[in-house]
C-alpha cells in the first residue's frame, strides 16, 4: 500500500509539472521565417522621374537573451543608385491611436500611390471600387520613407517569448520605436544619412518619446527634424472633460472655425480674421472667467454667454445652462441640431445623419472616420497585394482597438508612486532640442480638427521648455487629416518640402 502510494504521488506530480510545461509551451508564440518582399518601381516625384525599390518586410526584434520577441511589419522606399548615402535623407513615418497602422499616412500623404475620398467632406466613400492615383505630391525625390507599424498593428505581433504588455505603454512603445529605428539604420548602412521622423495624432506623441528615447542607451542618435501632423504632445489640452478647464481654452478657437466653415458664425469675415479674434478672446477673457467659475456676476455670465454664441453659433440660452463650458460632443450634436446633422471629431466638416438628433454625444461614432475608413482600408490591401506583391497568413489591420484598451500610460515602475497626469512628452521634446541644436520641428495642424485643435498646439508649443525659433507653425482648412482635403495635400506636402530643404 505504501508503495502504491510512493507510485501515485509520483504520478500526480509527474502530471502537474506536464501540465505547468505544457502551460508554458502555449504560452509561447510560433517564431516563423520573417517574410520579405522587394519589388522595383518607378515613378514621378517633385518633377523627377525616380527609380526606387520597395521592401515591405517583418523585422524581428530580441530580447536581451538574444531571442526573438517581436515582429515589426514595414514598408521601405529607397531610391536607386544613390552613390552617397551621407547625403541621402531618410523618414520613419508612422499614424498613431494608439492602435493605429501607418496607412493613414501612407495612402493619403506620403506614399507612392493615393487613395481618392471627397475633397470637401461632403460625399461617403461608399463601396468598391475606390480610386487609386499616382502621387505627384510624393517626397521620394528628396527622402527614403520607411513606414513603421509597432507592435498590433498592420502586421507587426510579438512572437517567441514576447508579450503584448512589453509593448502597448507610453514608454514601452517609445522604446520598441526606437529600436526598430536604430536595427532599420544599421542594417541598411545609414548612420551618417539625415533622419527625420513624421507622425500623426498619437503618433506625434510617440515622435517626441523617440527622439528622447534615441539620445540614450549607448547609442546616441540624432534627429535632424520631426514632423508633428496634428500635433498631440500635451493631453491636457486635448481632453474633452467636465473638469478639465485647459480644454476648455484650447477648443474654443476650433469651434469658432468650424461654426465659421458652417456658416453659423463670423459671417462675412475671412477665417483666419475670425480664428484671430477667437484666440484673443480666449486669452483675454474666456480664460480668466474659467478660473473664476461661480464667482462671475450675473452681468458678466451674461456677457461671456452673448461672446461665445457670437464664436460657436450655439444658442446663448444652450450656453447658459451650459454654465459656460461646452463640451466638445455636445457641440458635434448641437452646432447642425436645427439641419438633424452631427458633425464629425477628426474633422468637422464632416457631417452624419444620426437616428437619436436629442443624444448628448455622436451614437455613430465619428463621421470624419466612418465616411473615408472602407476606401482607406481597401486600397491598402489592393495595393499591397498588386503593386507590392505581398501575400502574408494574416489580416493586415488598420486599427486594434484592443490596444487601447490595454494600454499602459503609468511613467514610472510597478512599485513606484504615481500619481495619474495628462500624457506630456513635450518636455522630453524640449529637452531633445535643447541637447540637439540641429533638431528643427514642422508643427501642421488643421483648423476644423475637433480632437488635436491647433490652438493646443499653440498653447503647448509656448511652454515645455521649446525652442521656438526651430519650430514652424503650419494651418491648413482641413481636419486631423488634412491631406484629405486636396489644396492641403498639396499645401503641407510643399511645406514638408520646405522643411526637409531648410538650412
């Protein structure tokens, strides 16, 4: 009986450790061959007629032990026959979210061929087919583009022993970003080439991460610029809250342009005349009202009430029972409520027919997003698998809205104090230009964008320790993507120009 037992016991404990390794095995992640596709291309760019080629390849990134933990999917556009790489600019490119692939920017700005959605925000994309057309306005005469997905997105996963936590947080992102970014430059040879870095919303956020991010680690790289499309460094200014009064201040003057766009204010006035007397304004007496909440008179509620209907073409009454503060879905629903439209976040020219006109919020979501999504989501897939000859095991995703929510934004250690704050890497940014004197940064942003206002921009860029005089400041009458509108896809695309050729 005793060894009987001795025999069961040794069994059971034979099963768990099994069941404990097979456990461990699952957890594990497949490392499969890293896949690569290179194809030859031609076309015309800045009036040139340039020969490049396309990489679209996983990049496999390890962890200190040597094992591979990472795939980092990325599409590269190198031109041909460049004797001198020394003088040979390169741009990391990358959308934001987070949670968002690079085809944002890759079919609609920087990439060889464009997707077409309306103009002016007035038609639907509808179902295929879409257009696709060459890009005239492409840089591929004055940079290499390498378009980054991290980690969720496109087609980047971990792998092997990786897990998704070591990557979907404020500064394990910046980390990863950076790494990918110091491998692409080693592997192709092109430590002495100038680097930019272009970014768009949370991407911009991510940007000023990096280019902290790279000083470090023993291996000091230096930018020569970022490109910051829809500039999202300071939350602060950039969160729609109750209580947030700092966001108060940084929308109104967005509000002001996209009621102006609408016809429901500033009436025979230019915008940029309207958008001057909206900032003014602000600064001189919306904010100090803000701060002085339930201690303003009734005379002067009234008078704050009368400026702001004058600015965002609501309803002074709306406004009163507002007490002042307007928050920015409510003013989605209530700028078009008398036509039954909302008008849409990332842009608000956009405008959806919603079946509840009485919500406080979009029930939607976004029509600035659902109205371009199909079209953006379709060509990049058509153009990847004909003009790139990609074919992969798996959906390319565009978005992964997973990440957002298991993102981590915490700043310091688990274990450490830490107090909760508005997400700000626009010191970091300051800091970077501040030991980087050459670190020079384009800063684009659309008037009728009602989720990265350009007056937060402003407002950002005037503190944090920046060097203003290597900062530009660029408008443009679109939205958080304002290369949809075409005189801004060709406005910012020469701006960039400027920028890329600036002493």
């Amino acid at each position: 009986m005793k060894n009987f037992a001795s025999f069961f016991f040794l069994l059971l404990f034979s099963f768990v450790l099994f069941s404990q390794e097979s456990k461990k095995q699952d957890s594990v992640k497949p490392i499969p061959p890293a896949k690569s596709f290179i194809t030859s291309h031609q076309g015309v760019f800045g009036g040139k007629t340039i020969s490049y080629t396309a990489i679209a390849k996983e990049t496999y990134l390890t962890n200190d032990k040597g094992d591979s933990v990472a795939s980092f999917w990325s599409v590269a556009y190198t031109q041909n026959n460049i004797k001198d790489t020394s003088k040979r600019p390169v741009t990391f490119v990358f959308n934001g979210g987070p949670g968002s692939a690079s085809v944002w920017l890759h079919m609609g700005l920087f990439g060889p061929k464009l997707v077409s959605v309306d103009s002016e925000a007035k038609k639907d994309d509808g179902a295929a087919p879409y257009s696709l057309k060459n890009n005239e306005y492409g840089l591929l005469d004055l940079t290499d583009l390498v378009f980054i997905d991290p980690v969720g997105t496109g087609y980047s996963r971990v792998i092997g022993k990786g897990k998704e936590k070591d990557y979907w947080g404020l500064k394990e992102d910046a980390k990863s970003v950076t790494t990918f970014i110091r491998q692409w430059i080693t592997d192709n040879k092109r430590w002495m080439s100038p680097k930019y870095i272009a970014g768009e919303s949370f991407g911009t956020t991510r940007a000023a991460a990096v280019a902290k991010e790279l000083e470090g680690d023993g291996q000091n790289m230096a930018l020569n610029g970022l490109i910051l499309i829809s500039q999202a460094l300071d939350y602060a200014g950039s969160t729609s809250d109750h209580y947030n009064i700092t966001s108060y201040v940084t929308y109104l003057p967005s509000m002001a342009a996209t009621a102006w766009y609408h016809k429901k204010a500033g009436k025979g006035k230019s915008l940029e005349t309207f958008v001057q007397e909206a900032r003014d304004f602000t600064y001189s007496t919306y904010t100090p009202a803000l701060f002085k909440g339930d201690l303003l008179t009734e005379s002067e509620s009234d008078g704050i009430a009368d400026k702001l209907a004058y600015f965002t073409g609501l309803d002074k009454a709306y406004i009163l029972k507002s007490n002042l503060r307007v928050l920015l879905p409510r003013f989605q629903k209530r700028l078009l409520y008398d036509e039954g439209l909302t008008i849409g976040r990332l842009d608000g020219r956009f405008m959806g027919d919603e079946s509840d006109d009485v919500a406080d919020r979009p029930t939607l979501g976004d029509p600035a997003s659902y109205r371009i999504g199909a079209a953006y989501t379709a060509a990049l897939n058509h153009y990847y698998a004909s003009g790139l000859k990609i074919e992969m095991d798996r959906p390319y995703l565009t978005s992964n809205g997973k990440i957002g929510q298991k993102w981590r934004w915490r700043t310091v250690p688990d274990g450490s104090y830490w107090e909760p704050t508005p997400v700000n890497t626009a010191g970091g940014l300051g800091e970077a230009m501040r030991r980087n004197t050459d670190l020079k940064v384009l800063v684009a942003s659309g008037y009728y964008d009602l989720i990265t206002p350009f007056f937060d921009a402003e407002y950002t860029f005037s503190r944090n320790g920046i060097v203003n005089d290597r900062v530009q400041m660029t408008y443009y009458e679109g939205g958080h993507m304002m290369y949809t509108h075409q005189p801004d896809l060709e406005k910012l695309s020469n701006d960039i120009r400027d920028f890329l050729t600036q002493d």
